[in-house]
C-alpha cells in the first residue's frame, strides 16, 4: 500500500457537506459512505477522513469498540495510510462475520508529536495509541472485539 497524498481541504469539505446533506435521512453508514465514494469517484478512505470536518454527523456505530483516526497533522505522519489498513481490517472482519469495530476521523487528538494518532474507546476504557501501527492496532483490536 503507497502512501496516498495529503488531503484536499476544499475536497473534504465538500464531501463533509455531501455527508451532512445525507445525514438527513438517517444514520450515516459504512454503506452510504462506500455509496458516495462510488458516486463522486473518490475513495473510501477520503470519504471516511471527511467525517472529521464535522465530528456531530450521526454516524452508525453498531459496535462496542469505536476507533478515531487523526487526520490533521497526523496525515502527514501515517494517519492515512493507518485509515486505509483499518478500513480493510474492519471489511475483513465484516465478511467473515466477526465482530469488528466502529471507525471515524476526528481532525486532532491533541498528541500531534506522536503520530500516527488512533482513538479507541469502549467497554474497556480509552486508549489513546501513539506511534500507531497497522499491525499493532490489528492486534489491539482484536484484543477488544474478539474477546
């Protein structure tokens, strides 16, 4: 996996606005968000990393483990290419029926020197990871999901 571009601010913002715009009609889905990647031909990962434009969108979070990506300054230091493993992961998981986790992109976690920075918060408490890693939030998370 190459490491994508910086995000486009002005992208983001229009697609922040597409995803307030269907937050009209319900809770904002991993499937409406593969929707609107496919209709307005970008990617998913951009249009999950757009969420963190505005943090008040309804997003479906139908499991116990919710993870938040930083994609301010952390981009620049691995937040997306973190988002993109994450986004397989929790398709992986999805497929084979196990239990997977919720995923969304806050635009600062307030650790901008240890970047890559994820979130993740549930029954177990929070866990802000620094220096995060595909693999070891691979296995941090299956840690809380599948225990």
């Amino acid at each position: 996996m190459t490491d994508p571009a910086p995000l486009d601010a002005m992208l983001m913002a229009d697609i922040a606005e597409e995803l307030s715009d269907l937050a009209g009609e319900g809770r904002i889905t991993r499937a409406v968000m593969e929707s609107l990647a496919q209709d307005i031909e970008v990617e998913l990962y951009e249009v999950v990393a757009a969420t963190a434009m505005n943090p008040g969108l309804p997003l479906d979070r139908p499991h116990a483990v919710s993870v938040e990506v930083c994609v301010g300054r952390c981009q620049f230091g691995g937040g997306l290419p973190i988002l993109q493993s994450l986004l397989q992961l929790q398709a992986e998981w999805g497929a084979s029926g196990q239990p997977a986790f919720n995923l969304a992109c806050r635009g600062c976690l307030d650790v901008c020197d240890f970047a890559p920075a994820v979130r993740i918060s549930g029954p177990h408490g929070v866990l802000v990871e620094q220096f995060a890693t595909s693999e070891g939030l691979a296995d941090i998370l299956r840690a809380l999901c599948q225990s």
